[in-house]
C-alpha cells in the first residue's frame, strides 16, 4: 500500500493506474478510524480496483469553537487498518497542500445544506463541500463511498455532484452501531463511561420513533412529544434536533405520509453526536397492518 502526502504524487499513481484501466473507488475521512469507516473501506474493495482511502482533518468544515484542536488523530493506526482492510492508497495531505496560502475558493451548497446540522454548524456544509471538490479533482474516483449515519452529507455531496457535474457515482453505506445501537462515531471517544449509557438514548429515541409510526400514529407533534420523554432522563443530554423530514429535501413534514426521514442530534459531554433513520412508507404501511391497526 501507498500513503501519499503531496498531491502531484498520488496524482501520478493514479494516472498510472487509469492508463490501465483500472477503476478507483475514494473514501474520505478524517481518521480515527472504527469499524464504520472499515465497512466503506471493504466495500470500496470490492468494488473498485484501486482504493484511495483520505485522512485528513478538514479545518474548513469546524467552526471557530469546535473540536477541530482535539480531534483525535491517529495515522499511523489508520494506515495499518487501511492496508489490512485491502485499500491500496492512503492520501494523509497537510494544511498547507490542501490550503496553501491564497487558496480562495469555496463551494457553498445551497438549501439541503441549510436545514438540520446546517443550522447549528453555519459553513459546515461548505467545508464539506469544498474539500471533496477538492479530493475529487486530486483523485478521480468512480465511486466515492460515504455513511449513512451523515445522512445530510450524503445528500449534500450528491447534490454538488450534480451541479458541478462530477462523474461520480455516490455508494451510501448503512450505518455500523455497537452492540446497544449507538452509531460508531470517532467523537464517542469523548464520552465517558456515564455518558455513553446516556447517549444510547439517541438509537432509542429513532426506535421508539420508528415503533409509533409502525402502530399507525402519523401525527409528528405527537410522536416527537412521547419520543422526547425517554430522552435526557439524567439531563446529560442536550438535544439539537429531533427531526422528521422528507428523506430527499429535508423539508420537516408535519404528518407521516411518504418516506421519512428521523434524524436526531445532540450534545452529549463534549461530544456532538448524530443519527438518523429512514422510514420507508411501504414498510410502515406493512408494519401496520400485521399489527391489526388498519393503517393510517
Ligand atoms: P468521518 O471520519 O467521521 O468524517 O467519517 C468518514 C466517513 O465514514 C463518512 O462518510 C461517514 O459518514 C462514515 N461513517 C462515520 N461513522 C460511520 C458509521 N458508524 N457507520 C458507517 N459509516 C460511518
């Protein structure tokens, strides 16, 4: 496996590469990385005949108070896990290649990037935005492979794919969650023992969701109510949003009545975690009626 720093250098393998004819899947990151990451590392694998896998920390996408200094950071780790995962490229840039002095250009993202983390993250979504611009251009990928459980991300990065017309496919990877269903999140890391116990309410939350819905109650105030009782029972958690949404606007919905997105963030210690599922309207409507309720 190759680790490359400077972007003329993996631009050069990968020309190589591309000469052959080989395909090239991406998966960027910023390090850290858990089980989730292996899981779109392995089917970037299977998929593509070269595997870029991105480290890099991006400053862009934090705000001036947010965990950008104490992000954990592990290369050496990651490279080793990369390899045994079957990636052939690690590219780790500094700084000062992705954003040397005079770099002036941000791609800004319009209203899917407004709604959600959006609102409490201003800019996050241009950080985001810019910095894959950037690795698509330093790296071509024909697939790039993102999680699920960035949910908003995903949707944002296919829509610039679609504006800036990038000829890439989006691969979205379901999300990996411990053995109580919390997401794997390189911030739960910050959390300690008491406060990972707290945090398990965020799946619950999703589930306990997902079960009013199922039983055929489609009235959103009413599900957001019952649902918010069971979260922050020890006040460690400080909820940003409990959202229900269409899966493909992110415009809120009132009533259940198509597929919907539940999508939840809060603040846990100093961690900021995020979740979300989606809800598949057929699906609900199946749930309901082998529950005897008739549907709604
Ligand atoms: P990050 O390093 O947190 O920026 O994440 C890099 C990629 O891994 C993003 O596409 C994330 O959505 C994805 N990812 C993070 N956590 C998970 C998870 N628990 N399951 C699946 N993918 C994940």
């Amino acid at each position: 496996m190759n680790v490359f720093s400077e972007i003329a250098k993996v631009r050069q393998r990968l020309g190589e590469a591309r000469r052959l004819g080989k395909t090239v899947g991406l998966v960027p990151t910023m390090g850290s990385f858990h089980d989730g990451h292996l899981s779109l590392i392995a089917k970037a694998v299977a998929d593509n005949d070269e595997v870029v896998v991105s480290v890099y920390v991006n400053p862009a996408q934090f705000g001036p108070t947010e965990d950008f200094d104490g992000y954990p950071r592990d290369i050496d780790r990651d490279v080793r896990l990369a390899a045994r995962q079957g990636a052939t490229i690690v590219f780790a840039p500094a700084d000062s290649e992705m954003y040397p002095v005079g770099h002036r250009t941000i791609v800004s993202p319009e209203t899917i990037a407004k709604a959600l983390c959006g609102k409490s993250r201003p800019g996050h979504f241009d950080g985001v935005a810019t910095v894959c611009a950037k690795l698509f251009n330093i790296i071509r990928p024909d697939r790039v492979y993102m999680g699920l459980k960035d949910y908003q991300q995903v949707l944002v990065v296919r829509q610039m794919i679609r504006d800036l017309d990038f000829d890439i496919s989006v691969v979205a990877v379901p999300t990996v969650r411990d053995a109580e269903g919390l997401a794997l999140s390189s911030r739960n890391r910050y959390l300690s023992e008491e406060e990972r116990l707290a945090a398990y309410c965020l799946p619950r939350a999703l589930a306990d969701a997902q079960a009013l819905l199922e039983r055929g109650v489609t009235d959103v105030s009413l599900v957001r109510r019952k649902v918010l009782e069971q979260v922050d029972e020890n006040g460690l958690v400080e909820l940003e949003y409990l959202s229900f949404c269409d899966p493909h606007t992110l415009v809120e919905v009132e009533s259940i009545q198509g597929d919907t997105l539940v999508a939840i963030a809060a603040r846990v210690g100093r961690a900021r975690l995020i979740d979300n599922c989606v809800l598949k309207a057929g699906e609900l409507a199946a749930s309901r009626r082998s529950a005897g309720s008739g549907g709604c």
